[in-house]
C-alpha cells in the first residue's frame, strides 16, 4: 500500500501574509516587533502547522523580503527569534527599510523559484 501526500504547505502565501501584517502594524520608527502567536494563529487562518513545524520555513522567507532604501535594496527582517515562555515571536526590524515602507516604497518579494 502506498500513500502519497498532495498537500504541500504554501510557506510563500504565509510569508506574504506575515510581511502584509508587518507592514500594517508597524511604524518608520518601530525596530522591533512582538507578534503573539494568537495574533499568528489568527493571521494565518488557525493553522496550527504554520505557528510550529512550519513557522521556521515561513520566517526564512519572510526575512528575504526587502524594500528600496537610500542605500540600494535591504532587507526588512535583521533577524527573528522565539520566546516560548511569553509564547510571541520577536522582529528585529531594519530602521532603514521600515522608514522607506513608510514613505510608499513597495516590498520586494524573494523570487519563488530560488526555493526548488
């Protein structure tokens, strides 16, 4: 008997979603953002592999996103941990891109195809 698995985890729409809320809830000055994972369960539509397992695919997606700065394209996410104990996931944001963000630039997406 085998059994073949058709249900591949959209890590890129989740990683859309989360910048989409990075965008919205933060402003140019923010450096950090604190996003409980109530908040991540409800982003992503209570889908409980993407706030586990799957949570460190998405993040490593998310961070590949930039926007147009003075200095030429950088990244929006520095860098991203987990505190279990207080359950939220912490943003460390670039000052820089946050800034251009909120100037109008658009996000640059990380090419889907890099990710074979």
């Amino acid at each position: 008997m085998s059994l073949e698995f058709t249900h591949k985890p959209n890590y890129f729409m989740f990683a859309q979603l989360l910048m989409r809320y990075v965008q919205q809830q933060t402003s140019s000055a923010a450096s950090t953002l604190e996003v409980s994972m109530h908040d991540l369960s409800e982003l992503f539509h209570h889908d409980t592999a993407s706030i586990t397992t799957n949570l460190d695919s998405i993040l490593n997606i998310a961070d590949e996103y930039k926007v147009e700065t003075v200095q030429g394209d950088q990244k929006i996410i520095e860098s991203y941990s987990k505190d279990s104990t207080q359950q939220v996931l912490i943003l460390k944001l670039n000052a820089e891109a946050m800034k251009s963000l909120s100037d109008g630039k658009r996000l640059i997406e990380p090419n889907a195809t890099d990710y074979n």
